[in-house]
C-alpha cells in the first residue's frame, strides 16, 4: 500500500509552524508497512487543496490529511473531500453533544460554526477525538482510502495512535510491517562514507540502505519488511556485519543517539571521568556533555579560556608558549595538548580534552580559518594531538570541531 499524507494549512505555508504531524504519521504508516511516497502541504483554499486530492488519488492507495477540520470558514477539509467524492456531509450527533455540553458546562453560548466540528463525510467512520472536539473522519471510496485527522499536534496524535490506527488496520489485511535500524557514525563524511558503502548500496534489494547527513554526524538507516521483529533483526544484523567491515571503526551506535550520549556512556560504564580546556569552540564542548542527562557525574567541569591571558592565569600556560616572536602561539599542537593535560591535572579526571583554533571570521596568528587543534589527554598514557581544516561559517566550524574532538574521544574510551 502506497500513502500520501496531505497537509492542510496555509499557517504551514508560511512557516509560520513546524510540520511535526508528518514526522509522526510517517513513523505510524511505517510501522504499518505502509509506503510513504508523497507528502504534500496546501493552503486553506479549495481549488487547490481539490487539485492536491485529485493528484494523490492517482498516485496512493491512502491519503491521509491533518488539519482544517476545525469550526471556522476557511477549515475546509470535510467539504472539499465531500463535494469531491460526490457525497453529503451529515451531522455526527454524538460528537454535537460533545461539543454542546463543553459550551454549557463553562456557561458560554455556542457560536453555530462549531456544529462544522461534528460533521462527517456521508458514509465514512468517525474517529474520536479523545483531546478536542472536531471528530476526524476515515472512509474507502472508489478503491482509495481516506483519514481525516485535526491539526494540532495533542489532538492528531491521540487519534492517529488510536482510532485511525485501527481503521487502517482493518483495512490492511496481510500488510507486512517496516523494520528501520539506524546506525550513528562519527570521524567521517557523508561522501566518504557512502563511498565505502557504494557496492553494498549499488547492490541493495532488501534490506535497503539510506544514508543522510547532519552537521558532525552521519546516518545510515537500514530497512526491511518482514512480519516479526526476530525476521527483521536476523536480516538487519546480516547487512549491519557488512557495513561494519568497511566502516567499523566509525559506528558509535545503532540508535538515534548524539555521539556525546555515547561517550557519556562509555566513561560511566568505565567509571572514568572527564574534564575539558576550550578556547575556539567557546564552552561548545561542555555545554553537549552536559546535555545528557546525569551526565555531572563523569564530567566534572571545564574552562573556556578564551584569551593567552586566561589560558594563563586558568590553565598555567606559560605566556612564552603562547606570545613572541618564536613562541608557538595559542594555536599549535604543543598549547593544545598543555590545555588537554593541565585540566586534566586541575580537575583531577582520567581524560582532558582540548580545542584551539580559528573559527573565523578572520584568520589568527597567521592561521587559517577552519584550522583546529584538540588533544586527548588520558591518565597514564601520552597525549594525543590532532589536526582539522574544516570548512563552513564560524558556527558550523565550532560544531564540527567539537564532534571531532567527541569522537577522538570515543576511540580513546574504546580502546
């Protein structure tokens, strides 16, 4: 079965809000093993909204709309699909009640528009609306399938999850459910990284293989139908063992997790903690560690000593490192690895890290732009100095350093 899911709302037009309903009726309809191929947003306007019913008619099996269901003009959902199928809308008596009863019970008198929520489609099923009062729709004409489902979030979701739920099912038969698996890599490019996978993706029939990006991460989803969870595992795991001979030492996780999350892990498993020196990245690196929750507990602080004068006065660097005709400079393998080591010391924690560099806009101490310093410093063992060139505006550079920091650290954790 193929889908399309059609929203209605010239407010979406306009961005004025965030689609989030697509996002949740996709994963439903995935979790059915039905096929999302189309998603389409249209405006409070019946010309157009019929012209996009007319288009998903000939390319989906279902169509599933979210908004304009609500009580005033220019909710027009139930009545263009009406007129479109040729069929009468009729007035839902329970839900009237419902809606009546709301307008009593808080002393107010009842605008007539409102009865415009109780309306259904001729023939069609209503759908509760446990959180509102505009009683959704689902219905099969003609060999397409149709749901009709409210636009605010807290009303769509309850009905998606229950009612409409359950039509589709009754509707599916011998459907077969989508099984996804995604796997987080870190330390390498989407390029590369499809790259290394191209004959495993050239060669795709199922599971399927999808890679796609995000600043400092990269993804892999793998998907496959099969009709229990144990089917689905036996064939995932088979592909997820042949990306990870080609790539092994760049997946961190096979979850929708952040790389910070893993190695937050990994040192509360190790019972190890951690300490950070940042300069470039501007209190980046902390501030990602610290957002996995419980997190104080193997991070136990860091500095952000922006200038020589505080990476002096904070870090004991000397000046002669970081000022003078033959000093290294702030920026240089040699001050990020006293940062890296000297918090470490300060804080008393098994692994520093650092970063200095340039972020831009403009280049420092004679240094390019995207040039980065970080160091790894780990109680017992020789400090670990890398190097990046990054590309991107001042912020994307701050991301990417400290990503690549988060990930010299993981292999650090893992070793």
């Amino acid at each position: 079965m193929k889908a399309e899911i059609i929203a209605v709302g010239t407010e979406l037009l306009l961005g004025q809000i965030v689609n989030t309903n697509a996002q949740a009726i996709s994963q439903k309809l995935a979790e059915l093993g039905i096929d999302v191929y189309f998603q389409t947003v249209v405006g409070d306007n019946a010309g157009r909204l019929r012209q996009a019913i007319e288009i998903g008619r000939g390319r989906a099996d279902l169509l599933l709309f979210t908004g304009g269901l609500g009580p005033t003009q220019d909710d027009l959902t139930k009545d263009v699909l009406a007129q479109y199928l040729g069929r009468k809308l009729v007035l839902h008596e329970p839900s009237m009640a419902v809606i009546e009863e709301m307008f009593s019970s808080r002393g107010m008198a009842m605008v007539e528009s409102n009865r415009r929520q109780a309306n259904m489609i001729e023939g069609s099923e209503p759908l509760h609306n446990s959180t509102g009062l505009a009683v959704g729709n689902a219905l099969e004409a003609d060999g397409t399938l149709y749901v009709l489902l409210p636009g605010p979030p807290r009303e769509m979701k309850p009905m998606l999850e229950g009612p409409a739920q359950d039509w589709i099912r009754s509707m599916l038969g011998e459907e077969v459910p989508l099984f996804s698996r995604l796997l987080k890599f870190a330390g390498i490019g989407e390029s590369n990284l499809e790259a290394k996978l191209l004959d495993l993706i050239e060669g795709q029939e199922d599971p399927t293989i999808a890679p796609y990006a995000k600043e400092g991460e990269v993804s892999v989803r793998v998907s496959t139908k099969a009709r229990t969870l144990e089917e689905a595992n036996q064939k995932i795991d088979a592909t997820v063992e042949g990306i990870k001979e080609r790539v092994g030492e760049h997946l961190y996780a096979q979850s929708d997790i952040p790389i910070e999350e893993e190695v937050v892990r990994l040192l509360r498993s190790s019972r190890r903690r951690l300490a950070s020196a940042e300069s470039c990245s501007g209190g980046l690196f902390a501030e990602l560690v610290t957002n996995v929750p419980g997190s104080s507990g193997e991070f136990t602080g860091g500095v952000v000593t922006y200038t020589n004068v505080m990476k002096n006065k904070l870090l004991g660097i000397p000046m002669s490192q970081l000022e003078g005709p033959d000093a290294p400079g702030a920026i240089s393998e040699s001050t990020a690895a006293m940062m890296a080591e000297n918090v470490r010391l300060m804080c008393d924690t098994d692994f520093g890290v650092s970063l200095t560099g340039v972020a831009g806009p403009a280049e420092s101490e004679g240094k390019p732009v995207g040039l980065v310093y970080f160091a790894v410093a780990e109680r017992g063992k020789d400090t670990v100095v890398y190097t990046s060139r990054l590309s991107g505006g001042r912020s994307i550079i701050r991301l990417r350093a400290v990503k690549a920091a988060l990930y010299r650290l993981w292999l650090a954790l893992k070793a």
